[in-house]
C-alpha cells in the first residue's frame, strides 16, 4: 500500500519547496472544512484553543514521521515506519487502520455529495415501481451511479491528478462562505456559546479529521529536492491549513451561530451566486476523491488475494464495485456526515496522526530508555490522542445511535 499513498507529484523525485508544500496541503485540506462551524457551535468560541493545539501536535507528529524516516534510509512509507519500530504485525494493523479510515471517508463522500444535492433538489425522488425513494436517499443511489464511471480507472496517478484539484476547492469554498456572509445580507453577528463541555467530544474529534494526512508525509519527504526544508514545507502548509480552518469555522459560526448545519454549505440560500458557488464546488470533491480514497483499500484486498487473481482487470473492477456498493449501503442507512467524521477523527485519526508517530519514533529513537523532554513530549501527545480519543469515539457512537 506504500505506493498507493502517493501522488504523482511525489512519486517523482526532484519535488520544489512549492511543490511539496502544495502536495502537503492538499494532503490535508479536503471535505472536513465544512464540518467546522459546526463544530466550533458544538465547542464553544474557546474550542479554537483545542483547534490550534491540535494543530501544532500534528505539525510535530509530523516531523516525527521525518526523524523515524531518518533513522533508516530504506524506510518510504508509513507503513515501513509502523514494521521497523514494532514488526509485520503492526505493519498489518496499521494497513488495517489506515484501509478502513479511508473506507469510512469514502462513506462520508457519498453523504456530503447527497446532502449537497438534496439541498439544489428537495423535490427529487426515484420510483421503481411501487418503490419511491424520496430525499437525501434518493441523492445516495444518484451519487453512485454518478461516481461509478470513475471507479472503471484503476490507474493510481491519473486518479491523483484529478483529485489535486481539492486545494483549490477548498480555497473556492472558503471565499464563496465569506463572500455570503459579507454581501449577501447575513452579516457576522451571531454571538454562540463561550464554552459548550458536552459538545467538546464532537467538537474536537471533528477538528482533528481535518488534520488526517500523516500516511503521505514519507511520500513528500522522500520525493523532495532538498530534504532539508522539510520542516518549513510542514510549517508552511500547516499554517495554511490553519489559517483556512480558522476562517472556516469562525465566518461559518458568526453567520449562522448554533443554527448552522453540520454542513456549513447546507445553511448556505441558493439564490445566492456566491453561495452556489460553494454548492457545487463541493460537489466536485467527492467525485473528484472518492475513487482516490478506496483504490488503496481495493490494492489492499487484491495483496491478500493468489497470484492467479490479484493481477486480472476483471477481479480489479469487481473488488471496486463491491466496495462502492457496500459505501453505498452503509450511507443509505447511516447518512450522518458529522457523526461519522466524528468517528473517524477521534478512533483512526488520532492512531495515525498522534499515537503511532510517537510510539514509533520512541521506539526508533531508542527516547524510551531515559526520561528527557522528548519523551515526556510524546507521552503527553499519546495521554491526549488517547483520552479524546476514547471519549470522542464514545460521545459519537452515542450521537450516532440516538440519530439512528
């Protein structure tokens, strides 16, 4: 799976500074920013404090993965991090943790492109027969048939061509949410809670998915020129992306206060141009991901499959159609876009992103063996990845049973 979580741009060698720092934001920026208002209205305004900390812990889990990479020169993936500090078994549960991550956001795709539908179209229905499907279920099924031509590619980099376009999304649908709020009548005077405790589980299991990427970071650090910018690559793109979250959640939040849907964009008036924008912007993401985010689950399946199967094109296609329809089912039965990032922020995220960087340079850099400040720094990373961790995924189980 090491080649899967590449992109083209980081498949070559030879990346520049702006290079890699645009394949390191793009790593990171994708369909999570609509959830921020959203979950900056569950938090409260001091729940930005737990956004930035969240930040920073995950730029230097991010040069961790660096030091693990330099401590073994034949190490280009994260999964060859996870087997040199623990074996193949970890190698075999952080594919496990890392497929199923990327299985449930491609889920969470199928959601949002619906929900995006739904809200152009509430009128739409499909009759089959005497069946008729009505609402966001509808858009469920048109979604899948509309993402479908796109899992007949199995070719990795022209998919990841297709899906460099999300910084750019990103960045459209930011402007178009500011331009709403600033010309189109709503202004930023919503108040919002200071500090909503109930809500921080939520809250902060949604900021830290919108800090999933860990798993490219050995592809951009190796493709690299000069790998000694390394550091000011991860330092600037973090700070875009900071800075995107920030306005994200707070424009969203001033607009529309603890009314805002857990989608910013379905708060957003159609008859807006600017908000339309935004509309179909966002429909472009998933379309443009979603067969980028299971192709690595789908090469997963077929390593584990003999010889005589893993390598026929006919397997392939049936491997991805059984994932698309099984991402299918499980949207029409659970469609809770915030619910379900939830999850995968505070279960698969934080393994990824705070646990496993600091277990493995620990065991890597040998920190363990004496107390110093490295060490205290990781163990404290790893307390707080596990405690938000345990009570986010038990606060979005709750919520999501309660919807369902």
């Amino acid at each position: 799976m090491s080649n899967e979580l590449r992109t083209p741009l980081t498949q070559s060698r030879g990346s520049s500074f702006l290079k890699a720092c645009f394949n390191g934001t793009n790593a990171f920026l994708g369909a999570g920013l609509v959830t921020l208002p959203y979950a900056l209205s569950r938090g409260g305004w001091l729940s930005l404090v737990l956004l930035f900390l969240i930040s920073i812990i995950t730029f230097y889990t991010a040069i961790l993965l660096k030091k693990c990479m330099d401590s073994d020169p034949s190490i280009t993936s994260y999964l060859d991090i996870a087997e040199r500090a623990f074996g193949k078994t970890a190698r075999i549960i952080v594919l496990i943790i890392l497929s199923t991550e990327l299985y449930l956001v491609a889920v969470g795709l199928i959601i949002l492109e619906s929900d995006s539908l739904y809200k152009l179209f509430p009128k739409f229905g499909i009759k089959l027969g005497s069946l008729l499907i009505c609402g966001r279920q509808s858009f469920v099924l048109v979604t899948a048939l509309i993402i479908l031509p796109t899992m007949l590619i199995t070719e990795m980099s022209i998919l990841s061509y297709v899906s460099a376009t999300g910084v750019f999304c990103c960045l459209i649908i930011v402007g178009s949410i500011v331009c709403v709020g600033a010309f189109g009548g709503f202004g930023f005077h919503a108040s919002g809670d200071l500090l909503n405790v109930g809500g921080l589980p939520t809250a902060v299991s949604l900021y830290i998915f919108c800090f999933a990427g860990h798993a490219i970071i050995p592809s951009i650090y190796i493709s690299m020129r000069d790998k000694n910018q390394f550091s000011k690559v991860v330092f600037f793109s973090f700070l875009l992306i900071t800075i995107t979250c920030m306005v994200t959640a707070v424009t969203g939040y001033l607009m529309y206060g603890d009314g805002v849907e857990s989608q910013i964009t379905l708060n957003l008036p159609t008859t807006e141009v600017s908000a339309r924008v935004a509309i179909y912007t966002i429909l472009l993401i998933p379309i443009a991901r979603y067969a980028l985010m299971v192709t690595p689950v789908a090469n997963a399946i077929e390593g584990g499959l003999s010889e005589d199967y893993k390598n026929g094109r006919s397997v392939k296609l049936l491997i991805r159609m059984a994932l698309l329809v099984s991402s299918t089912v499980v949207a029409y039965v659970f469609p809770y876009y915030e619910t379900l990032m939830a999850i995968v922020g505070s279960l698969f995220t934080v393994s990824v992103s705070f646990i496993l960087p600091c277990m493995c340079y620990l065991k890597l850099s040998a920190s363990y063996r004496s107390w110093n400040y490295k060490l205290l720094g990781s163990v404290g990373i790893i307390a707080f990845g596990t405690l938000v961790g345990v009570l986010g995924t038990y606060s979005s189980i709750v919520e999501l049973v309660q919807e369902y």
